[in-house]
C-alpha cells in the first residue's frame, strides 16, 4: 500500500508508484500524454465560463437536471476511484502486479471512473445551457475512449482473464460504438 500523501516524500513515493517519471512525460511511454489531454479537458469543462456568443435556451428544469446529475456522477467517481483501491493509477498502463478490479462498479462497466466523468461533463453542459461544454464533452469522449483503448492494450497482457471479461461487460457507456467495443 502506498504512504498517505501527507506523510514527507509520500507523494513523490506515490508518483513514482503510479510510474511517473519526466522521461515519461517527453516520449508519452506510459501514456502520460492522454492523461495530460484528460485534466486539461477536465479543468476546461470545470473552470470555462459559458461562452457568450453560443448559449443554448436550456429550460431550467434542465439546469435542475444537470445539478442532480452532477452530483450522482461525482458520487460514481468516488466510488469506482475507491473501488480500485492499490490498483489506481490515472495512467493508462497499469501499475505491474496490480489486480484486476472486477467487482462493485467495475461488474457492470470496465471503466465506470471514465464513465462518471463523461456524465459529470455532460450534467455541466446542462446546467450551464453551454455548448461550448457540449463541445469540450465530445473532446473528452474521444480522449478517454483512446485512452481505454491504450489501457486496454496492457490489460490484455497483464491478465489472461481480462479479454474474456472485456467480452461480457461494457467499456464506458454500452452500445456507444467509440465507447463500447465489446
């Protein structure tokens, strides 16, 4: 297990655990670059302002919507994050040795964390009227589908099991062709 951030040297520990190195950073060897694409389209969609000249005439109870289904994702989040447990790492390689999370949310999708971040992306746009959010939904849609892609890659090869799991359950959000290639 690794040490809590608090603890001294605790997250250089935990970065170095997760396989970050700078290295990493400049030939993308563990995917560094499509997380890099993940938090920069997650902060967009977190910190841009609704832009002016394209508003949508959303109903309100539409914006009402979009807060009960952000918060709903953001639980979904935490619970998928939590259901990983030593196996979390926000890189798509897998960390060596790591075990294969098949139970609470990951029994019904093999990627709820992506999920619940496409569901938190779209519950901003409607709660903003946004569609520049709409927009910066798809972009990040297309991210976390070539990240799974990547991850799942490794995944294949790190567990003899996982292809027939992949088989049986959805990748992010079911019959989604870019998100689901059962």
């Amino acid at each position: 297990m690794s040490p809590p951030p608090s603890d001294p040297g605790g997250l250089p520990a935990l970065l170095q655990r997760w396989g970050f190195s700078w290295s990493g950073w400049r030939d993308n060897r563990r995917g560094e670059w499509w997380l890099a694409a993940q938090l920069l389209l997650i902060a967009a969609v977190a910190l841009l302002p609704t832009w002016p000249a394209l508003p949508l005439a959303w109903p309100p109870a539409a914006r009402w919507l979009g807060a009960l289904l952000l918060l709903l994702f953001l639980a979904q989040a935490l619970r998928a994050l939590l259901g990983l447990g030593a196996s979390l790492t926000p890189l798509p390689e897998p960390i060596p040795g790591a075990a294969l999370v098949r139970q609470g949310p990951y029994a019904r999708c093999r990627h709820p964390l992506y999920q619940a971040l496409l569901g938190a992306a779209l519950a901003v746009a409607l709660l903003r009227g946004s569609a520049l959010h709409l927009v910066l939904l798809l972009a990040l849609a297309a991210v976390l589908g070539g990240k799974a892609r990547r991850e799942e890659r490794s995944l294949c090869q790190n567990h003899p099991d996982y292809p027939a799991y992949r088989a049986s359950t959805a990748e992010i959000v079911p019959g989604l062709p870019w998100l689901d290639w059962r």
